[in-house]
C-alpha cells in the first residue's frame, strides 16, 4: 500500500489546514487523528508540557521515505491556493518560500535506496546496540524515522535529522522541528557517525542478481555504480527498464537516444537519424550530375543543380536532351528552329529555310559584276546591256590587259637592246684581235724582205 494511504487511513487526514506556524512531523502525526482535534494554542501548550507523553498516546508511525512525507500535510508547506488545488486534485508539489537555505546543493546527497533498517546486514546487531548503549534518537532522523543520512544537529535542543529532511524543513520555516528555536547548525558527535560507518548493507537490488555488502559510506557510490540497480532509459520518450549492466547495450539502439549530426551539430533523436539525414541543410554532398566535381551544402546545391553545366536538359523545340553547356549552341543550329525566309518572310523551320533560300523569288541576290542588290526574280533582266557597270568593268579589264602586253613588250625590247649591245662589243673584241694579229705579222715579214 501506498505509505502516504497508509497513514492517513491509520492517523486521518486534516479536513482544513490549519493557517497557524505548522508543527514537527511526530506532532501531526501524533494528533491529526478525528479524535484528537485540539486547538492551536492547546497544542503549543500540550507539546511544551508533556511532548513524551503525547510521543506515547500512540503507536509509532510507520518508517516513510523524506520524500512521502512533506505532502502527507498540506498546511506544513502549500500556499492557500496550492491548498484549494489540494482539494480538488489531490497532492501538489510542495510550496517554497524564498528563504536562503543553510545547505548548498553540493552538500545534500540523494538518499541511497538501500539505506533501510530492513536491508542491515547486521540489523539485529545493531538494534541491540542501541537498545542497550544509545539513544534511539541519535541514530534516525526526527522526521523522516529512517536511518540517518549526512545527519546534521541543532545547536538548541541537539536533535539530529537526515541533511536532506532538514534542509528542506528550514528552507520554509527557518526553524528546528523540535525545539521551535531558530535552525543553527551543530556538528554531529564523531562516535555517532563512527557508529554508523560500521553498519553494513544488503544492495536494495539483492532480487536483480547483486550480491555485495555495502558499508554505510558506499552505499551512493555503489547506488550509482550497481549493475543490478534498475533503471529507466534516460532518453526523454522511452520507456525502457532493465538493470544497469543491461541499459548500456540498450542505448546503443535506443531510438530515443539523442544524436548529434556531424553536419549541422543539431541534436536528433536516433530514430529520425535517416530522415534527418536526408533533409539536413548542411550536409556536404557531390554534384549529381554527370562530370561535374563540386562539392556544397544541401542548401548550396539545390541552387547550383538549376545552374550547373552539366545539368541536362531537354530542347524546347526539338525535346533532345543536351548538357546545359552545349544547349545555347545547339538551339542556335536546331533544325526546328523557327526562322523567316530573308525574301518571303515566311516563318518554318530551320532545316527547311535553306532550300526555300534557294527557290525563292524575293531573295535578294548581289550581282557579281556590279554588286547591285537585285531580286532572284528580276536578275535575269539584269544582263549585259542594262548592267553599265559589266560594260565598265569589261574595258577595265581590256584596258588591263593591254597595259600588261605592252608591259611586256617593253621588257621584250630592253632585253633585245643589251643582246645586241653584247653582240656590238663581241664584234668590237674580235675585229680588234684580227688587227692586232696583222700588225705583228707585218713587223716579221719587213725585215726579211
């Protein structure tokens, strides 16, 4: 049974919450029974004088964990509003105060599962212990009546209560739970917490498979490091529990497992990995298309893929498919291309217009001998009679060549002039020689006549 339901079927529960400074948790549950309905002031003035015989009226409450206990009471820490919420809902979250607590978060530990008077190893041990040598009050804390855990004093009465229930006492009250006096904190005799460093454990996950024994001063360490401890997957959406020896494979598959993307460096859930990856804005990827080698962003490339060169792409006038480099070139010499006859004007396609040029009447055709533009069909009239420029040119041309003859015919002369020069003074040498030749004869035929 639920330990909350428990104590309000064996003590009862407040019908109204009471607006006064609330009282110790051994006081409330001493008299919010039906039967014992007492007035504030009657309550101060019975707590101040018999609280040991109050203590004995009835039996002990049951051992409740520090969290159970502070919503067992509404009227200990709620607002009035959280009260109505109480009515009408059930349990709130407790209200704080904005009072400046004694204790830092650093300093109050999370109270270990296995520290129960049930899960001693040497329960009877120490139970005989303090039934003959101490204080039963010096060993479990005056609110929650658990084991002692970071036990802490007040320097008034030298009451000792767990860190964790105190702190969370005087965080709204400011005040010790016994003595009603200011909180001021006093350390704990040294044999009280020696004693309780003696004390040894059974791990609260002895059913799971865990076999060790805790000494008291472990028993967070071990909490936090027990294969056997069970867990809920900390993945925000999974419901997965196992033990802790197991939780490590499973988050290794866990869909709710929360990812990191290597391009973006958002966190993403491990299930929606593949989608994401196909979406991610930031992932670098290869131009698709065929010879092109850049490589850019999901968002880069969804611009360059319209642009890319090598992008292909249909023909709008013959539907062939062209690279996007070669597709301006292409649809200047497409065949269906739809261009004008230069005569006609009319429109067709680009494979046709060249033979249409070819027979059309209105082209306009240059004159090769006069270079006058005329059309295809008044060319035949263009003759050599009504072309005075034909006329002209054919005595330019005659003029040409008779200058070109007579060019000749002068180099013809000026060629024959030196030959006969050449042959003048040939025959010049030779007469001379002959007449040199007699002189020399004459002188040896003189003397001998």
């Amino acid at each position: 049974m639920n330990p909350i339901r428990q104590i309000q079927n064996q003590y009862g529960s407040p019908s109204q919450p009471s607006q006064t400074q609330p009282q110790p948790q051994s006081f409330y549950q001493n008299n919010f029974s039906p039967q014992h309905q007492i007035q504030p002031q009657q309550v101060i003035l019975q707590q101040q004088l018999n609280i040991n015989h109050q203590r004995a009226s009835f039996p002990p409450p049951p051992i409740i964990q520090p969290q159970n206990y502070f919503p067992l009471f509404p009227s200990l820490n709620q607002t009035p509003t959280q009260q109505q919420f109480q009515q009408q809902r059930g349990f709130v979250i407790p209200h704080r105060e904005a009072n400046t607590s004694i204790f830092t978060m650093a300093e109050v530990q999370e109270r270990p599962e296995s520290l129960e008077q049930n899960n001693l190893k040497n329960m009877q041990e120490f139970m005989n212990f303090i039934d003959t040598f101490a204080d039963k009050d010096n060993y479990f804390c005056q609110i929650c009546h658990n084991i002692l855990w970071q036990p802490v004093s007040c320097n008034h009465c030298s009451k000792i209560y767990c860190r964790d229930c105190l702190s969370r006492w005087v965080d709204q009250y400011s005040t010790c739970p016994t003595c009603r006096d200011r909180f001021e904190l006093k350390k704990v005799d040294k044999s009280i917490t020696n004693n309780l460093s003696k004390l040894v454990f059974i791990c609260n996950a002895q059913s799971s498979g865990c076999t060790e024994f805790i000494n008291y001063d472990s028993l967070l360490k071990h909490q936090n490091t027990c294969l056997y401890q069970s867990l809920h997957c900390p993945n925000i959406g999974c419901d997965f529990q196992s033990i802790r020896k197991e939780m490590v494979d499973h988050e290794k598959i866990c869909p709710h497992y929360q990812l990191k993307c290597k391009w973006c460096e958002r966190s993403i859930k491990r299930m929606n990995e593949v989608q994401h990856d196909l979406i991610c804005e930031m992932k670098k990827l290869g131009c698709e298309n065929e010879g092109c080698q850049i490589t850019l962003t999901r968002a880069e490339m969804n611009i360059h893929i319209q642009e890319c060169p090598y992008n292909i792409q249909k023909c709008n006038l013959c539907n062939q498919e062209f690279k996007l480099k070669d597709l301006a070139r292409h649809q200047e010499c497409c065949d269906f291309k739809i261009e004008q006859c230069k005569g006609c004007k009319q429109s067709m396609y680009k494979k046709q217009i060249v033979q249409h040029e070819e027979n059309c009447e209105e082209v306009e055709l240059i004159c090769p001998d006069c270079t006058d533009v005329i059309q295809r069909k008044n060319l035949a009239s263009h003759d050599q009679i009504t072309c005075l420029k034909r006329g002209q040119k054919i005595l330019l041309e005659a003029k040409t060549q008779l200058q070109c003859e007579n060019a000749c015919l002068k180099k013809d002369i000026e060629t024959l002039k030196l030959c006969v020069a050449q042959l003048y003074s040939e025959i010049q040498d030779i007469a001379s020689d002959k007449h040199e030749k007699r002189n020399s004869m004459m002188k040896i035929l003189r003397p001998q006549q």
